[in-house]
C-alpha cells in the first residue's frame, strides 16, 4: 500500500469538503473565524481519529447488521470526551462552537470513513485515512475561515490588520460563506480541468 497516497487523498483527491461535499454544516457555520476552524479542526480530526482507530479493530467482530449503531456510538463517545474537555479547559472556545461540537456525531465524514474505510481496512490504514481526511478538512475550513475573517471583520486570530480599514460585514454573515465557499470550489475545478487538461497535451 502507498501510505503517503493514502494519507494526502483526503487533501486533493478526496477532500471532504470541496470532493465529497460532505461536512457542510460546520464549514459554513463555524468559518467566521480563522480559530474557531482550527479548534473545528482539532475536535472533528479527534473523533475522526479515535473512531476510525477502534472501528478498525473490531471489525471483524461486529455483526454486519448492527454496526452502525455501534459505530454512532463508537463516534458518541469520542464526541463527549471532546466536549467535555473543552467545557473544561476552553470554556470561551466550547461557547463559540456551541451546538456544533455534539453534532460532530452525525458529521458525515466520520460516519463515512468508519463506514466507507475503517470496517475495511487495517488499523494502520485507518489512521492515515483519518489524519489525512482532518487535514483536507482543515486546511479548507482554515482558508475559508481566514477569508472571511479578514474581509469581514478586518482582523485574524482576533487582531486587528488595517486600523481604519471598514470590513464587508456580509462576508461574516451566512451569504459570504456560501460566496466563499463558491469560490473555493471553483478554483479547485479550475486547477483540476488545466492540469487534465495538460496531462492530455504532453
């Protein structure tokens, strides 16, 4: 097996966000600022970790009929752990992501690879699948997130950049996440059709 194959894919060939087009929720809701999609980032790619790791290794003792019940609440308990840490030692960051953080749980991403790759694959393969998937997760959430942090409120990581510059306060706001996150997505086919399109030519 390619394990650097295995574990990049998740951050061109098969990006959650900009391939797959799963995830959507958080990236849009929580990309108001470049800290809130790093601490995303962290507690998705956790849970994403940890269930794919445990997946993995009883997968060949689950029933076949009963194992997504087992893997939500494989996911389940990795969230809580998640969520508890964070009201704990990062009260100010749990009160940001709020509601988010428990709904890493029906996150299509982790139930997708526990589901599409882990109950397949050994544990080692399970692990770069799930650090590669978090890291095209939040390299996406970060550019998005640093976007429209900067556009819109003309700060990052909460520091002002140009004093006396007026931010476009729609770019913060549900309508330039949607713009931003447009963006993205073509600039990917962009690159993606001109490097087709120069594989074809040589």
């Amino acid at each position: 097996m390619d394990y650097f194959k295995e574990f990049f894919k998740g951050v061109w060939q098969k990006n959650p966000i900009l391939v797959l087009g799963i995830g959507m929720c958080p990236t849009l809701a929580v990309t108001t600022s470049a800290s809130n999609a790093i601490w995303m980032t962290i507690a998705t790619t956790f849970v994403l970790l940890g269930s794919n790791i445990l997946v993995s290794a009883i997968r060949t003792i689950v029933p076949s009929h009963v194992r997504i019940p087992i893997f939500i609440t494989i996911i389940a308990s990795f969230v809580i752990i998640v969520e508890l840490t964070l009201k704990a030692f990062q009260p100010d960051v749990y009160k940001a992501l709020g509601i988010f953080i428990p709904l890493i749980v029906v996150n299509c991403i982790i139930l997708g690879r526990a589901e599409e790759f882990a109950s397949k694959n050994s544990v080692l393969s399970s692990i770069l699948d799930a650090l590669g998937m978090g890291l095209g997760f939040g390299l996406t959430l970060f550019i998005l997130a640093t976007i429209r942090e900067v556009l819109g409120a003309n700060k990052l990581f909460g520091y002002v950049l140009i004093p006396g510059m007026k931010p476009a306060i729609l770019m913060i706001l549900a309508p330039g996440a949607f713009f931003t996150l447009g963006l993205l997505l073509w600039a990917m086919n962009v690159i993606k059709s001109r490097k087709a399109l120069f594989k074809r030519t040589e």
